[in-house]
C-alpha cells in the first residue's frame, strides 16, 4: 500500500 493510496483511502472514511 503506497501512500496514494492511503490518503485515498483516508478521503472515504472522512467523508463518512
């Protein structure tokens, strides 16, 4: 998992 895609990850759960 690079940090792309943690940060992309992180967006979703934010949202929430």
């Amino acid at each position: 998992m690079g940090p792309v895609q943690t940060a992309r990850q992180r967006s979703r759960w934010i949202h929430k």
